[in-house]
C-alpha cells in the first residue's frame, strides 16, 4: 500500500489484544516477531514446517501428476528458507504490531498489522499448528491485501510451471476465451519465476484481453508486482485496471483503498475500510486513522476529528492519529486544541518542535500565524 502517511520518526511496538496465550504459543510468536524485526529468515526457518506448508499447496492439485508434484516438491525443498526470506525482506523497517489471537479448528492463527511507513500497511495472519511435543510451528500465512495464503501462491507457480489445460481450468477459474493469451501469461509468468524481473509480465498482462483480466488470481498477481516496482505511475495503472474488474469484490476491500485515495473516492475508501474491519474483527487504531485521513480529504473535519480520537482511545502511542487529528483542528480553526496535541506530541516523543518545522507545509501555514502557536513556540 502506498497511503501518504504524515509519520516525523519510526518507533517499534508489539501491542497484544490477544485472550488466548500459552507459553509454547508465545514462544513462537516471539519468534515470529523477533526474526521479522531483526530480518532473520533462519530463525522464522526453524519453526516453520515447509513440508506441511508444502502439502498444503500441493494437495488440492488433483490435476498434476504425481511425478510432476514430487519433482516440484524435490525442488522446492532445496530452497527452502527463500520464501521466509522474501517474506521478511518484504517487511524491512517495519513497525510490527500483533492484533489479534484466534482459534480455527486445530489451529492457532495470529493477526499482525506492519507499518511500512510510507508503504501503507500490510496484514498478515500467521497459521501456527501444535506439535506432538506442545511446541508450535508455522504451516503457512495469510495475507489479507492480497486475500490468499503463501501456499497457494506456490500452488499458482506450480499451476503455471505445468500448464495442463484442464489445471488452469479449475484452479484459475478459465471457462473460455482466448487461450492465446492465457499461453503468452504462462510464458510469462514462467520467465518471471525464473529472472525476478517483474516488468515482462506486467506489459504482458496489460497488453491481455478480458479473459486473462478478469482472473482474480492473474489480476492479484500483477497488482502486487506493480506494487513492488516501486513506480507510482505503473501502480496507479495497475490499481485501476484491477478496480475495472475486481473492485466490486469484498475480498478486495483494503486493495482498493489506495486506488479511492488516488481518484479521490474517499467515501468509496472508507467503505472499502469498514469492509475490512468487518472481516478481520479487530478494532484496529490503523483503521480509524486512515478513516480520518479520508474524511479529512473529503473536507469532514468533525468526522476526521472524531476517528482520530478513536485511534488514540485504542492506542495512545499511535503517532500518526495526533497528526491527523492536528491537521483537522487547524481546518476547522481550533488552534487551542491543535497546540495542545503539538505539546503531547513534544512531551510524549520527544520532539523539540521550532516555528521552522511548520514553514514548509501550507496546512500549518493559519496555526502557524496564530497568536496561540507564537506564545506557545515562544515559551518553550
């Protein structure tokens, strides 16, 4: 994600709502959170089960041979820790912050937000299964931008190494339409596995008809690697191509929220928030900031008020609320009550704020020129 964030210093947290807590369990979300911080893919390595993560790509795969599947199993075990490598280097610098702890079935599943500064956010969901010696390992993870599992994006790998017509079929949801273009994907996401290069299949899939675009699977996998260019103007394209043909899925709520930022659809972003609140189950102070950040865009400043509140209600270390809130109160000419936010700030991060930090920026341009912000600059 690439929200603007308004974040002066990077700080790193863990903060638990969880009820269900053991020590074996904490043991392996320490581990889990350590090995992220620290970007250690070796210590994620020793409790993550790869043949259990393995099987569960693999197994719904009832259209690839058995050989095919034990080649690809022989090869992928070989390299195992790139895909905990890539996870973690995917999350470099990044503010962690465990939100939630639940049960599904056998498994124990761990809900995380990480802030990637001016990346946005990202949510994982960590699977995490008891051993036979009451430890717990990680057999896969969930992430709720992209709405899929790690194993089945190896399952889609795998899918596109053996292009059997009739694996496509049922695991990329192809009924019909141009298989020409299906085949010139497949070649190019088989070169993509291969040289890392994202920029191939991305004008591959742009240049693509219907029947590949409005694969969801297809579609996700060409966000995501708009997104890793690092290239606004190929992201901003790749958002809106994807919201032509999947915007309307719930599954692709917080997606979509960059593209409402960008075309200015902030009540279609805000929407697009409460869906994903809604199916993560967490009340997150993230959310209601970028609630405010939206409703503050749209100019309803009472309302960007009243989420940012919320934020810090959940979270009173939760900088980046303070700075909305800050900007609300100045477009609504409560200069008393942003100054008092500015002194919180100073007093609770350690700034030592001068008029000059405030110079650059036009919105704090009127608290800048106000009586209250002089005598209060002035006494510090």
């Amino acid at each position: 994600m690439n929200l603007i964030k308004t974040t002066l210093c990077s700080l790193f947290l863990i903060f638990s709502s969880s009820v269900l807590s053991n020590e074996a369990l904490d043991s392996a979300l320490e581990i889990i959170e350590s090995s992220i911080v620290q970007q250690d893919s070796n210590a994620l390595d020793k409790i993550f089960n790869f043949e259990e993560f393995l099987n569960r790509a693999l197994d719904p795969l009832t259209g690839i041979s058995a050989k095919n599947k034990k080649d690809f199993r022989r090869g992928a075990s070989a390299s195992s820790g790139v895909l905990s490598e890539r996870m973690i280097s995917s999350l470099t610098n990044a503010i962690i912050t465990r939100l939630k702890i639940s049960q599904e079935k056998d498994n124990q599943k761990a809900l995380y937000r990480f802030d990637l500064g001016e990346g946005g956010y990202a949510y994982l969901e960590f699977i995490l299964r008891k051993t036979p010696q009451n430890s717990y390992e990680v057999i896969d993870w969930y992430s709720h931008v992209t709405s899929s599992f790690a194993s089945e994006s190896v399952r889609q790998v795998l899918i596109f190494a053996f292009p059997n017509e009739g694996v496509l079929d049922k695991f990329l949801n192809v009924v019909s339409g141009d298989q020409a273009d299906i085949k010139k994907f497949t070649q190019a996401m088989i070169a993509f596995s291969k040289t890392r290069n994202p920029y191939p299949l991305i004008k591959t899939y742009e240049a693509s008809g219907d029947t590949v675009k409005k694969n969801s699977n297809i579609a996700m996998i060409y966000l995501t690697l708009a997104g890793q260019t690092n290239d606004s103007a190929i992201y901003e394209n790749a958002l809106k191509l994807f919201a032509q043909h999947h915007g309307h899925d719930p599954r692709f709520a917080f997606a979509m929220v960059d593209h409402y930022f960008t075309i200015g659809e902030f009540g279609k972003a805000i929407n697009a928030l409460n869906r994903f609140e809604r199916t993560i189950k967490v009340a997150d102070p993230a959310l209601y900031f970028l609630r405010a950040n939206s409703y503050l865009l749209a100019k309803n400043y009472l309302k960007s008020i009243k989420q940012s509140q919320q934020a810090l209600a959940l979270d009173p270390d939760f900088e980046d609320a303070y700075w909305s809130e800050i900007n609300a109160q100045i477009a609504i000419k409560d200069f008393k009550k942003a100054v008092e936010l500015l002194d919180i700030l100073e007093k609770k991060f350690d700034y030592a704020f001068e008029t000059a930090d405030f110079l650059e920026d036009e919105t704090f341009s009127p608290l800048v020129k106000s009586q209250i912000f002089i005598d209060w600059i002035n006494a510090e």
